[in-house]
DNA sequence: CTCCAAAAAAATGAATGCAATTTTCCGCCG
DNA sequence: CGGCGGAAAATTGCATTCATTTTTTTGGAG
C-alpha cells in the first residue's frame, strides 16, 4: 500500500531539469526561520558560547533568539542527530562533551572524508581548480618560510576544502562540513607554533598532497589524506585529552 | 560570555566512568517516544511506503502513529538532516527523489566509509572478530557455490557489517548506517541473478578483501573496498537510473 | 551541623490553538 | 471546450497550554 506521489511534483522537480547544472546547495531546511534558527543555533554552541557539558536551557536560548520553545525544540533534536549535543530523557539537552576516544574516533573519521575526498578529486578535478590549488600551495608555502601561522592555517584549510569542492559530491561536502563542525568546538589548531617540527612534517606532507593530485593518483592521495590527518590529530590530541590507551604510532 | 554549565554535570555524565568499556549505543534520542517515532518513521519511509517524491502528510501520519503533530514534525526535521526527505517551505516534507547523480555520489560515500571502516579495522581487529569474518567469508563462497542468492547476500552483508563493527568507531558507524539507510530505498540488489559475471566477480573481490585484511593491510583493504563498492554501482546504477555521463571505468 | 524527606518551583514532553500560506475547487470568461 | 480568477478548504509554521518529570528548596529529625 504506497501512497502515491503527488500528480505534479512541480516543474523544477523533476530530474531532467538537474543534467546540466548540479542544482545550488539548497539546503532542504535552510530557510524559514527553523532553518534559520538551525543555523544561529548550531554556530551559537560551535563557537563554545556553551560549554561542553552545559546543559542546553530551552528558556534562557528562546528569549536569546526570540522565539518560542517549539521551533527551538525542533533545531535541538537536529543538533542531537548530527552528534552536537546529546538529549537525555526528560532531562534536557547538553553539549556534547568529547572524551578522547571521541575525539580520536571523530579525527579518523575526518581523515576517511578526507581520503575520500582526495581519491573523487584526482578523478573530477578541472585544471582550473587544480591550479587553484597550487596557487593555495604555494601561497601556504610562502606563509611557511616567513613563519606566518595565521597565513598558514588559512592557506591549509583553503586548500582541504578545494579538495571537497573538487570531488564534487553533494552528500560527502556535507558529511564533511558536518564532523568538520564538531571537531571545531575543540580548539585543535594554535598547537603548531608550539610544535615547530610537526609544522615542517606537515609541510612535507603537502608537498606529497599535490604531488599525488598532480599525477592523478587516487589511491596514493588517499592515503597520504589519511595519515596526513592522523598526524594532525597526534598534534592536537595530545593536549587536548590524553591519548587512548593504545596509540602507538604506526603510521609513516 | 559562556554560560557556565550546571555546576554537577551528575554522576554518571562523567567520561571518566566510560574508560573500562565503551558505553553501548545510548542513541542520544533513542528512547522517549520521539526516538521512538523517529525510528519507526524512518522505516516506514526506507521501507517504501511513501512514493518517492510523495508528499508527506502530517496530519495521516499523526493518524497512523496515534501522536500530536509536534513530535511528528520533529522527526521529520531530523530526517530531512539525514537527508531521507526535503523539506519545502511552508509546503510540506517530500520523500528525496534520488536522482542519477546523487545515488552516484551516495555510492562513493559508502565507499569512503567502506574504506575507512577498512583501514581502522586493519588496526584493531582482533583475531576472533577477524576468524568470525573468516567463517563468514567462507559460508558465503558456499552460498555461491550452490547459488543461493538470498544465503550469499545475507553473508555479504554482515561481512561488510562485521568490518565496519571491527573499526571500533563510533561515528563511522552512525554514518554508515545513516547513508546505508538513505540507499537502502532504492533497491540495488536482486540484480546479481541476472549479473551472472558480476557476481563472480564480487567473489574474487571478496577474496582480496579477506585477504588484506589478514594481511593488515589497511591501505590495500581500503582501496579494494572501495572499488569493491564502485563495481557494485555500476552493477545496480545501470538499471535503476542512467548512468552519469561520464562513468568511465577506470578502475581495477 | 549534617542528612534526609516532602513540598514547591522549574523544566521538559507533548497536545492543542491560531495566523498565514498554499492548495483545491468552482464559476466565469474567452 | 480550455484557460483563468477567486473563494473555500486544507495544510503548514509557530505560539501557547497542559500534564509529567525533574530539580530545588525548605523543614525537621538525628
């Protein structure tokens, strides 16, 4: 027993419509004031206004955003399932609070994205973006040499993302943006001005990133994305929690 | 200015309770009714209830599950952000209409995560997990042998199931099953009967997957999962939508 | 003074109500 | 006969309300 769709799934439904141009990322719940809200809201505790742990007080946050607890209540539900905050019945919401095998697990996933990303990328990438990403590179380069960190990080994530855009996949770019989120709640980066020698390790590391997307090698650019990755958060994790017990590093 | 959180985050909230063993899947919003009604709608849409493209009707639905609007209306926002249904201001829920391009790029998502789950459960498997796939992987060259399709999928499936189990992750999994269900709408299997050649295929393919994995192999078994995976695309893409245009097979 | 228990206060979960937009239906004009 | 305009009906989005659970406060016993 299906119902059956709607006779007339408007015009600009259909599918055929789509061939030519990837339809712009409209966020299926972007707009009308939940998704509005969704997004103040999901920024309001990315940026630590909350902290981790805290309980999520519907009131305090309904006259904050001037609205009332139904469409509030709807946007935590939303969070909860992207693995912000947690709901506890009858309880409340609370921020999400990452012990280190969260956040361990959280990094391996992101290296996955990112593997994934570089592997789709060598195969769609236009020469176009490439060279943008060589010009990122060189750029991230130049902020290497004079010890310009700030430079440097921009010029790193600049090119992580063109990575994503590049492979060109709606449901990976947003999976991404999604655990990139909440691995940003904890402050992983300003590490590496303490960590003068992973920053060069780093940059070498780079170096085999281009590398491998110039040759178009998939494979190699994938694993060299995830170990990329797994290093970093060797860098970050070791501050921010203890490491898991069995974090030998195997890797490279 | 941070809201300082309630100053007993209580007894049980510490993480430190959770270092022996891992807590069980908690889903944040399992129980209380909302959890509850979020995975019983899910179902009813992945299971092919509602038409693709079909409106989705509150009111009969509020009917159906024998609940006000309100709850109802939460799980549908989660589940446009699981991406099973898009919603369109002020004019209701829609079940996705997986277009050609997006059941691609969902594929390759799989097969990232595939990959993934591939390469951490290299590292943490343990040799009783690993002699569980074994059993499995051998059970299914049975099924194959005697042409059991139905025995050869279920086995299958819990091979890719057990690996992603073995990766030990957390939000992998959670991903991975998310993006499992989002393709479980659109039936892509029952078309190996009439794929004779791909089937043997997916055999041999399974014997490399078996094989770097006892190896430990973690960058072999990522990337023959993940062709393992486009090779299975091709196999279900082609009847179900066309193809993108440009699916060359470079792969293998 | 500390600890426990019961009542008051607050917060959560869900239902209902109401304004606004959309969809449908019907009569009208071309 | 087909297309168009407008009103009625239905649907959506959000606010408000109510019952239940949790949390805090208060009173008293040990």
């Amino acid at each position: 027993m299906v119902l059956d769709p709607v006779s007339e799934p408007d015009a600009d439904a259909g599918s055929a419509a789509n061939d030519g141009a990837r339809l712009p990322p409209i966020q299926s719940l972007a707009r009308s004031l939940h998704g509005e809200l969704l997004t103040r809201l999901r920024d309001y505790i990315v940026e630590g206004n909350l902290a981790p742990g805290a309980r999520v007080p519907e009131r305090i946050l309904c006259e904050r955003f001037g609205i009332s607890r139904t469409p509030l209540r709807e946007a935590l539900k939303v969070l909860a399932s992207e693995g912000l905050i947690e709901l506890l019945p009858n309880r409340g919401a609370r921020v999400r609070q990452l012990d280190g095998h969260e956040l361990v697990d959280l990094f391996d996933v992101m290296g996955g994205l990112e593997a994934l990303a570089g592997r789709l990328a060598c195969e769609k990438i236009t020469p176009a973006a490439f060279a943008e990403i060589e010009r990122l590179h060189h750029e991230m380069y130049g902020c290497y040499m004079r010890r310009d960190l700030h430079g440097y990080f921009a010029c790193n994530q600049a090119i992580h993302d063109r990575i994503v855009q590049a492979a060109d996949n709606e449901p990976l770019r947003t999976s991404y943006a999604n655990f990139a989120g909440r691995l940003r709640r904890v402050r992983y980066s300003a590490n590496l001005d303490e960590n003068r020698d992973r920053w060069g390790e780093a940059m070498r590391e780079h170096e085999e990133i281009l590398d491998a997307l110039r040759r178009r090698a998939g494979n190699d650019l994938s694993d060299i994305l995830f170990r990329h990755l797994r290093n970093k958060r060797r860098a970050a994790a070791g501050r921010e929690t203890a490491p898991p017990p069995d974090t030998e590093d195997t890797a490279s």
